[in-house]
C-alpha cells in the first residue's frame, strides 16, 4: 500500500544541469517528491538531496510520494514563455496516484494559457491519455512532445524490474493513441532492459512516427559520479543471469543492434543527451 502525501512547494521551474541542460532543456518541472512506479532501476533515489529528496525518499523509494498542491499556481507565476521545459526528470507526471491527485490538468491549463517555447512529457503511465484534450489544446500554443518510456518487449523482464508499470503492449497502445491524436510522441527505450532487441525496435518504430531515444543501464564502472543505477535493479539482473546487460560492452552491441533496425527504416537512434536534444528543440529550430 502506497502512502500519498501534499505540501506546498516554494518554487516549481529549475534551471536545468548535467544531462537535462545538455539535451538543451533550460527548466525542468516536477510536480511531486518520490515515485510510486517504484522501478528497480531508477537513478533519482541514488541523486538523494541532489535530486531534492529528503532521507525518507531514498531509504523508501517507490513506498510514498509527496504532490506539490500549488504546482500549477506557482508555474503560472514563474513561467515567462521562453523556456524549454522537461516534465520531469525526477518523477513520473502520470504516477497511478495522479489519478486522484490531478495535479497534470491544472499545469496543462497554464502551460496553454501562458506557454514556454518547448514543453515535453517524460512518463510510462497510461493515465496520460485521461488528459488528450487538454495535450491538444497546449500544442496549439506551444512545441509540445510526449517521450513514452518503453524498456523491454519481454513481459516476464518487465515484472521483474518494474513490477508497478504497464505491459509493453498497454504502451505501445498508448504511444499509437497520442500520436493519432496529434501530439509528437517519441519511444525512448530507457533504460534498455534484457529484451530482443531487433523485436523491440520494429514494435517501438511502429507505433511511433519519430526517431527513437534509448540509453542502456546506467553503471557506477563507467560513470564514477553522479546519477546511477538503483542497486536493486543490479540485484535482480544477478539473480536472473542478466549481468551483461550492464557491461558496456555488450550495451555497445545492444544500441548498434537498435540502429540497425532504426536506419533500416529511415530513422536514427539516439543514445543519451543527443537522443534527448530531439525533445528540447523547438520546431523551427529542428
Ligand atoms: S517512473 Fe521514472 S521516476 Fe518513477 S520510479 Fe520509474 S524511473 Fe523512477
């Protein structure tokens, strides 16, 4: 059982850094402290007060989260209309619990009202189709994108890194139904979980009309500071034997074999910042 908490907040936009400001996101935008998805592998609880967590969140993650109730006043008083805003990079907008919590309709209702130049979607929740209308009507006034996480086509793989998460198939459903309701949806494949590798590239390839973004698991071995993969998740590539996986190595074979299948139909397949400088590029910048 998942414990839901609200609080005031004293700002809502931040400046960007690291890998967000080098994808070209000048703000990032999170509505809520702590993500009841819960994934084995997320880096954010491994960020702690870098990420703005308190002690509770990384000791607990995914077992609580903490809205921010007065998200969508304080964006309407910060937002001035040039930014480029990332939704989020330390939380999913569309968490199960947003279900009861709406905070997503009233920052949509501002971001149409009083649009940044680029605002961009980062979840794995089906719940964001609840809020079609509303997407519609911010693209009108702003670059808006939606980036759908996909991780794996195996179903078993995916219960085991991210129990709390849609099937593959629930969203690819729902990649194909943001995009025929108008609004540039992208496949991210992040992290790349144990999967078929050319299988899952044609089934994100197909229900996207945009190039894919991907990043394998991220690793302390080659990257000694800052946001890593959760322990757990290396716990469970152990125990299932997917210990490869996080061998750069054999990442560097997975991502070739992706753009493989990517060139073959006339698309790219973008690894980390450059995948994501996509989603921060305003139309006429493109
Ligand atoms: S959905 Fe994203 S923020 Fe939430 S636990 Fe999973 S990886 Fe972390």
């Amino acid at each position: 059982m998942f414990r839901i908490f609200a609080e005031p907040a004293s700002s809502i936009l931040s400046k960007t850094s690291g890998f967000i400001a080098e994808a070209g996101f000048s703000h990032s935008l999170t509505p809520a402290r702590n993500c009841t998805f819960g994934c084995t592998y997320c880096y954010v609880p491994t960020m702690r007060i870098y990420a703005g967590l308190k002690p509770a969140d990384w000791a607990s993650w995914g077992q609580f989260t903490t809205f921010k109730q007065n998200a969508a006043d304080l964006l309407r008083r910060a937002i001035r209309g040039g930014e480029s805003v990332y939704c989020s990079p330390l939380v999913d907008p569309y968490q199960p619990v947003e279900e009861q919590q709406r905070l997503m309709p009233a920052i949509l209702e501002v971001i149409a009202a009083r649009p940044p130049r680029v605002f961009t979607i980062q979840t794995r929740g089906p719940l964001i189709l609840r809020d079609l209308d509303l997407l519609r009507r911010a693209a009108e006034r702003t670059d808006l994108r939606v980036s759908f996480s996909l991780t794996t086509n195996r179903e078993q793989v995916r219960r085991w890194y991210e129990p709390h998460c849609a099937p593959f198939e629930e969203r690819l459903e729902v990649i194909r139904a943001l995009r025929a309701a108008g609004i540039r949806t992208f496949a991210t494949l992040a992290p790349i979980l144990p999967c078929d590798p050319e299988e899952f590239a044609a089934a994100a390839l197909e229900a996207t009309a945009e190039n894919l973004i991907g990043d394998p698991f991220h690793n302390r071995r080659s990257k000694p500071h800052g946001a890593t993969t959760r322990e757990q998740a290396e716990r469970v590539s152990g125990v299932r034997g997917f210990e490869q996986w996080h061998d750069p190595a054999f990442q560097a074979e997975v991502v070739a074999r992706i753009a493989g299948v990517a060139r073959s139909r006339g698309r790219q397949f973008g690894i980390g910042p450059a995948g994501f400088r996509w989603l921060a590029c305003s139309a006429e910048n493109r």
